[in-house]
C-alpha cells in the first residue's frame, strides 16, 4: 500500500504544472496539478499615464514611469526567489522627485557646461599666451636672423673690396713685372749688342797693332861683356845685349785673337830672344901680390841661329788665314819674326 501511495505521489508529482502570467497589469503564478489549480498574485504595475504636450510635465511622467519600470524589475525578482517585495514610493513622492529632477538635472547641466565654459576659457588663454610667446620668439628670431643677415652682407661687401683691392694689386704687379721683365730684355739685348761691338772693335785694333807691329824689321842684336876684379882678388863678369834693354817682345797675333799658334813658336821666340849666356864661375881669391887682371874664356857662337833656321817656315808656305773667332773678319799677323844675326861677337877680356 505505502508502495501504491508514493507511485501515485510520483505520478501526481509529475503532473504538476507552473506558469507565470500578466493579467491587469498584475504578474499571476498559477501552478495545476492532478485535479486542482493555485494562482499567486504577484507585483502589479500602475496604470500608464496620459502623455502631455508639455515639455516639462513630460518630462516628469518619464521620469515616474523609468522609476515604475525599476521597481518593477526588482519586484518581479524578489517574488521569483520568493523574497518579501521591496518598498515601494508613492505617487507623490515620484511626483516631488521626478518635478526637482529637471532642475536638478537643469543645475547639472548648467554646471557643467559652466565647467566646459571655463575649460573653453582657460584653453584660449593659454592659447592666446602660448601664440603671444610663438610670436615673441618668432619676432626675435627674425630681429637675429635679419641682424645676422645684415652682419654677413657687410662681410660679404669687405670681401668683395678686398677682393677688388687684391685683383687690382695683382694687375699692377703683373704689370710692373711684365715691364721691368721688357726692360731687362732689353737691358741686356742693348748690354750683349755693346759688348760684342766693343769687343770686336778691341779685337780689330789689337789685330791691326800686333800685325803692324809684327811688320816692324827687328833691330840689330849686340852684345857686351865686361870683367872687374876687386882688391879682394874677386872677378865677375857682365853680359849685356841690346835686345835686354829694348821693350818686352808683344805676342803674336794669333795668341790674342785664340788662333792655333804654329809649331815653331816657342823657337821663334827663342830665336828673338837669346838666352844669356851662362856665368862663368869666378876663379878663387888670389893674394893682392899676385893679383893679375882676369881674362875671360872665348865662347862659341850661340846655336840660336840654327833653331831659328830649322824653325823659319819655308819660303812657299800659305800666308795665315782668318781665324773663326777673329771679329770683324780681322786677320791673323804673320807670326814669323825676321831672322836674328847669327850671334853676338865674343867678348874681349879687358
């Protein structure tokens, strides 16, 4: 039987049904089993209010119904769980809120735009301060850019003179070295054209004076020979010849004027001029008793005359030719001399 009894529990159990309804605004459990059926009253709405044209009335029957709405969820929460149902305002207390929530809403709004008009005016003056100091820093920058600006043209109108300055020096340097390099060709052009004249003409008139004087017949050579003795017992001698005491012999012609000289120029000049003749070594000192005038020995004749023979050019020999470096076509002199006399007389002892 008890079996039986919680078969049918179960079935009745299984049977029941739970639904939630809205019924004149109101929220309705109704809850049906086997053979019966329960209904719960819920929260029930206020009536919907009749919307007005004005705009604050409708605003506060928006606000009364957003408030309803609220409380209604919570209602409906609460009744669910099957919690107690939470207080509930009155229609005048919805009414007092709802009217000062414009105003309140109002001052909010008038607040923070006020807030957004500070804001604003605390923008623009650090605004305007921000462009007051662009345009202080731009003003000085301009005044030193223009200052520099300024400062570098008159640099560049320096260099422009000191370059005008040192172009002009250049030319009148590059001038006076151009006319002091024409003077000095000149100079010397005029200082090579003298030299060369005066040198010619010295070249012509020693040509001319040594060919005369080569012309010139030679003076007879003579010779003396002298013997003293002292109280001592000492003896000397003296040779003398006229061509020692004439004027010295002049060069040839050709030696001046750079011509080869010819062979027998050196025996020619010998033949011109005879060597001394040696000293005779004086006999040692006799007693005064014995004292004896000296004699001296006889010499042989000179050999000087046949080197001048063997040297004198031959008879058929080509007169001298000018030389390359005789100026002014001068000519060579003859370089031979007349022949000398065969020799001076020997001397007599006294």
């Amino acid at each position: 039987m008890r079996n039986v009894m919680l078969v049918l529990g179960a079935l009745a159990s299984a049977c029941t049904t739970t639904r939630v309804l809205q019924r004149d605004g109101c929220f309705v459990r109704r809850t049906e089993r086997a053979g019966s059926a329960r209904e719960e009253i819920g929260p029930c709405a206020r009536p919907p209010p009749q919307w007005s044209s004005d705009r604050a009335t409708r605003l506060a029957q928006e606000c009364m119904a957003s408030e309803e709405s609220r409380w209604m969820s919570r209602a409906v929460v609460a009744w669910g769980r099957g919690e107690p149902l939470p207080a509930r305002a009155t229609e005048a207390e919805l009414m007092r809120s709802c009217v000062l929530e414009p105003a309140r809403l109002a001052d909010q709004s008038e607040a923070a735009k006020a807030r957004a008009e500070a804001e604003r005016d605390r923008a623009r003056l650090e605004r305007e301060a921000s462009e007051a100091a662009l345009r202080g820093e731009s003003a000085a920058l301009q005044a030193r850019l223009d200052s520099q600006g300024e400062a570098l043209r008159e640099r560049l109108a320096e260099l422009a003179a000191d370059r005008d300055a040192l172009r002009a020096q250049a030319d009148d340097d590059r001038k006076h070295i151009n006319g002091s390099a024409d003077r000095l060709a000149t100079f010397l052009g005029d200082t090579a054209t003298r030299s060369a004249e005066s040198l010619g003409q010295a070249a012509r008139s020693a040509s001319e004076s040594l060919g005369e004087a080569a012309r010139k017949p030679a003076a007879p050579a003579l010779a003396f020979a002298a013997s003293t003795s002292d109280s001592d017992g000492r003896a000397g001698s003296e040779h003398r010849s006229s061509r020692d005491e004439a004027a010295p012999q002049a060069l040839a012609p050709a030696a001046l004027l750079g011509l080869g000289a010819p062979a027998c120029a050196a025996p020619l000049a010998a033949c011109a001029a005879p060597a001394a003749p040696a000293a005779t070594p004086a006999p040692p000192p006799r007693p005064a008793a014995a004292r004896t005038p000296a004699r001296l020995p006889r010499k042989p004749a000179r050999p000087a005359a046949r080197a001048c023979e063997t040297c004198a050019p031959p008879a058929d020999a080509a007169p001298p030719r000018p030389g390359p470096g005789a100026p002014g076509g001068a000519v060579e002199a003859e370089a031979a001399a007349p022949p000398a006399p065969a020799g001076p007389r020997p001397a007599v002892a006294r």
